[in-house]
C-alpha cells in the first residue's frame, strides 16, 4: 500500500486525527518550554544581545522566541536552552493503568 505524507497506511481520519493531536501536544510543549525561557531570561535580566550570547543563538532567535513564533525550532533546541541557562531538565516517564499517557511540562515551583 501506498503511504500518504503522513505515513498512514490507508489514509483513514483516525491516523490524521491522531496525527493532529500528536502536533498540538507538541506546540504545547513548545509553547510551555519557551515560556520558561522567556521567563528565565527575564528574570536574569538579560538583553536579546545577552541572551542570544548566553544561548549561542542570533538575535533574531532570541526575537522569534520572545514572540511566539517556534514553527523552526525543535523541542530538543527548547531543551538545551534551559540548560544553557543553567536549569536541569529531567523527563520522567511514568505508566498509567487506566487512561491514555500524556505529555506535559512541570514548572519549578516559586521558592
């Protein structure tokens, strides 16, 4: 059989709604990553000059970040972000019994 662009089988509207769920999960994720980035390099009190140094990234990055715009930039680059800006990123992976997993982000809590 054929695949179509998003590697289903038979084209079927539950893989293209699956597939659509997966992608909003991972703008979510994207969305929660970089607000915490922002918040971070807010809270340092860094420049776009600074942080796009601090990140080893252009200005315009940095820019595309503080605005929301993440459609270029990967989970992992979000990742390594905040571990630039000295944060720790632990992923835990924990098996549910009784209902479908999901993905989520949990923010240090406010000391």
């Amino acid at each position: 059989m054929a695949r179509t662009e998003k590697g289903d089988r038979n084209g079927s509207a539950s893989s293209s709604l699956a597939t659509s769920s997966a992608s909003r999960d991972a703008d979510a994720i994207k969305a929660a990553l970089a607000e915490e980035i922002v918040r971070v390099i807010e809270a340092k009190r860094l420049s776009r000059v600074g942080a796009a140094k601090a990140l080893g990234v252009g200005q315009a990055r940095i820019s595309n970040l503080i605005n929301g715009r993440l459609e270029e930039v990967s989970i992992f680059r979000l990742l390594r972000h905040l571990m630039r800006l000295n944060h720790d990123v632990e992923l835990r992976i924990t098996p549910q019994k009784r209902r479908p997993g999901r993905l989520r982000v949990v923010r240090p809590s406010e000391n």
